[in-house]
C-alpha cells in the first residue's frame, strides 16, 4: 500500500491533521474520505488519528492512498507491454496500436488493462486500472496510468489545467492548407451515432495545433498540440480540413497498408511526477509503419 508522508516542521505546530493532508500532502476531498474509511489510513506517529486532531512538532503524519484488495475486477492476463517509464505513483506505456485500453465486447483479455493488471500481480502490488490519457483502439505511443488513486486525481488535474501535454504524430491523406495553423472548431455527438463525432455549433470548444513535417505519396505527416482533449478531437479535426488520418475507419477510409489501426501516433508526453512534483518528458519515434505510409 502506497503511503505518503510528513515530518511536522515547528511551523506546523498545532495544525490540524485534515489541514497537512489537504495543503501540504495534496491530498483531495475525496483522497482523505478514502483514507478515513481504512483502519490504518491516517496514522501519526504510527497510531491511528483522527482528521481534527492537532499536531505537534517532529511527530510524523502518514496517510494510505493506494487501492485495497478486489478493487479491481479486471483480469489480468499477461501480455506485451512496452513500459517507458515506472515508479511507486505511476508508469508511461508505449501502447501498441493494436491494442484495446479498456475490456469490452470481443475484447475480454487482450487489452491494455489486463497486460497492466498481470504486471501488477508480479511485482506484488495492489491496484486497479487508472489510465490518465485515453488513446483509441487505433493509436499507438505514451499512455500516462496512474497506480493510485491520489496520483490519478493529481496528473487528471495536470491535463484539465494544460500542465500534462501530449504531441501527437499523424498521416493524413493530403496537405493541409495552410501547412501550419490552429483548428477551432466544436466537437459534438453525430446524430443516430453512439461513435462518431461531428464538428457543430452545439458542441463543445475543440482546439487543435497543427504543422506538417513531411509530405509523400500525397499525404503528409502532421505534428499536433492539443489544448482541449475532446473524444476523437484530432480525427474529427483533420477530417474537417479535409484531410483525415489514414486508415481511419469513422471519418475516412479503411486502407490495406493499415489493416488494423489508423495513423495516430502520440509521440511525446510531459508531466509533472504526482507527488514530488519533478517533470518527466518522455519521448517515442513514429512506428516504421506509420513512416512507411509515406514513402
């Protein structure tokens, strides 16, 4: 079980405890009711305390923010996983673009989750599936997962204030015009469709960044910044310039170059580490098969 902790500087002398776990741990409203409903979520001085209590100097408050058994009831099953970074708060995966986040129909045991939940089990830890930024069946690249819940609410705030960016890569059929600009355009449900989105005055603020890099074979690979992180917000984007991703099923079309995936690739992440607060950029290449499509 994760556990953070707290030495009480004198300056923090007869502070209560909900104080140090809300301002200085981080912690969240509904991070301390977790805690609180644990018989060792909240110690001090390694005896049980409850969160009105006041503190005193060099005594030492620690507080539970891991998942308990069965609160997962995904199952795990080992597969491949291209982990690009890990520590005791969360890791970064390189996903496959083959490959499901989520279990659902016809995918029961060959998703990310699973792959996740088997490595859990052999390191010997305890946790449920905490992804922070989705990527479609059809994307590949870093896929930020929190091991905690504490760390899931921090690095959700970190991509709902813009402190959690992503770049991501993609080939387009056609050239953009201009080659380098801004997208604003709202996304929204499409009408008698439970998957596809449309670009409509009823939806919500969608802004996409793009420039193109390279052309070839009258299709160009786009670099793009999102500032909004709406559901299919890049295809739905580049679809609307006229120029959807490759290989894209909803708002293009299926090619045999790319049989099982589209050309979406999330090439880079930055992120501050939930709980020391140091920024963790991670980088990775364009898949061959992407770069191919080009060539």
């Amino acid at each position: 079980m994760r556990r953070l902790t707290l030495r009480i500087h004198p300056s923090r002398e007869g502070t209560d405890v909900n104080t140090l776990l809300r301002k200085e741990l981080g912690l969240s409203g509904s991070g301390v009711r977790r805690a609180k409903q644990m018989a060792d979520g909240i110690l001090l001085d390694g005896l049980p305390v409850f969160t009105n209590a006041r503190v005193r100097a060099g005594q030492t408050l620690s507080v539970a923010v891991g998942d308990t058994e069965g609160s997962s009831q995904i199952a795990p099953v080992p597969g491949p996983l291209d982990i690009r970074y890990e520590d005791e708060d969360l890791l970064v995966v390189n996903k496959d673009g083959r490959t499901p986040v989520h279990p659902s129909q016809g995918h029961h045991g060959d998703t990310l989750a699973n792959f996740l939940m088997a490595h859990y089990g052999a390191i010997g830890l305890t946790a449920a599936f905490h992804p922070v930024n989705r990527l479609d069946r059809g994307t590949s690249g870093l896929m930020a997962v929190a091991k905690h819940p504490h760390a899931h609410e921090v690095l959700q705030r970190q991509l709902q204030e813009g402190r959690l960016t992503r770049t991501y890569l993609a080939v387009c059929q056609g050239i953009p015009d201009p080659t380098e600009g801004t997208i604003e355009a709202p996304i929204g449900r499409e009408p008698g469709s439970v998957l596809r989105r449309m670009v409509t005055p009823e939806g919500a603020f969608a802004r996409t960044h793009y420039e193109v890099l390279q052309t070839g074979k009258g299709r160009s690979l786009v670099q793009l910044k999102l500032d909004t992180g709406r559901t299919h917000q890049i295809r739905v984007h580049m679809a609307h310039l006229g120029c959807p991703l490759v290989g894209d099923f909803l708002y293009g079309r299926v090619t045999e170059e790319l049989p099982d995936r589209f050309a979406l690739h999330s090439a880079a992440i930055r992120l501050e580490q939930p709980v020391t607060g140091r920024e963790i950029l991670l980088e990775a290449p364009l898949p061959q098969v992407l770069a191919d499509l080009l060539l």
